[in-house]
C-alpha cells in the first residue's frame, strides 16, 4: 500500500507526526474487526455453544492465522474468499464476504470481473445469484 497525504505546514512547529509503518500482518489483522473484550467473538456467538472447538479454530487459525498471512493482502485473500465462495454456491456466506472484499480494498469492478470469469468454471446459476449479491453489497458499502 501508498499512503499519500497532504497537509497544511503551520507557520511553528512539525505538521504531521508519522508514527512507524505497518505491516501487511498488522493491517490485515485490522481488517477483521476485533470483538470488545467484554463481548464474544462473532465465531464465538454462532458456534460456541454448540461446538467450541471449531468457534476457537474459527478464531485462531482462519481470522487469527490464514487471515493474518502476509503472502496475500486483505484485498486478494477477499477476492479468492469470494471466488471460492461463488464456485461452490454458498450466498449466505458470499453476502458479509462481498462486503468484507469492498471494505479490503477490492474494487466494484474487480469484483463483478471475478464473478464474470467464475460463470464458465462455477456455472450461470452460481454467477447470477453472486451478481444479485454484489449489487446489494454495492448499495450498502
């Protein structure tokens, strides 16, 4: 990433402070919102009750490990997620990932390009549901 900034030069004194740089690990742990520490983590509230070992492999290796790899940034771990998600026809998943994508720095473009390209691998149907997905996560983000 490039951070551009312009700022003001007051007449005294230092304009802008910069702090040390971040790396691709910290800004994709920042990605995943972190629960408060009061409140239990969004795995936590879906899985455990039922099944807290998965709840905590949800939260150690997939947010806490996979999601943290420096190899791919936030925006192309969001694009394969939705990828793999448009393939295997999985919209009730697709629907927080789409906006996970936007908000990682995927583009509209990028997004409705790899639903285009997954028709003919993951088939029509996959496709159009995903597309009607995107639109609705278009409008909200």
């Amino acid at each position: 990433m490039t951070h551009v900034a312009t700022v003001e030069r007051p007449a005294e004194g230092v304009a802008t402070e910069w702090m040390e740089p971040v790396t691709d690990a910290q800004y994709a742990a920042s990605a995943m919102p972190a629960p408060k520490a009061d409140e239990p983590s969004r795995a936590q509230q879906l899985l455990g009750d039922i099944a807290p070992a998965l709840a905590d492999l949800t939260d150690d290796v997939l947010y806490g490990q996979v999601w943290a790899d420096p190899a791919l940034s936030p925006r192309d771990r969001s694009l394969v997620t939705v990828s793999a998600l448009v393939a295997l026809d999985r919209p009730d998943q697709l629907r927080s990932h789409l906006g996970l994508a936007l908000r990682n720095g995927a583009t509209e473009d990028e997004v409705v390009a790899a639903i285009t390209h997954l028709a003919f691998y993951a088939g029509w149907p996959s496709a159009v549901t995903a597309v009607g997905l995107a639109r609705e996560a278009f409008q909200e983000n």
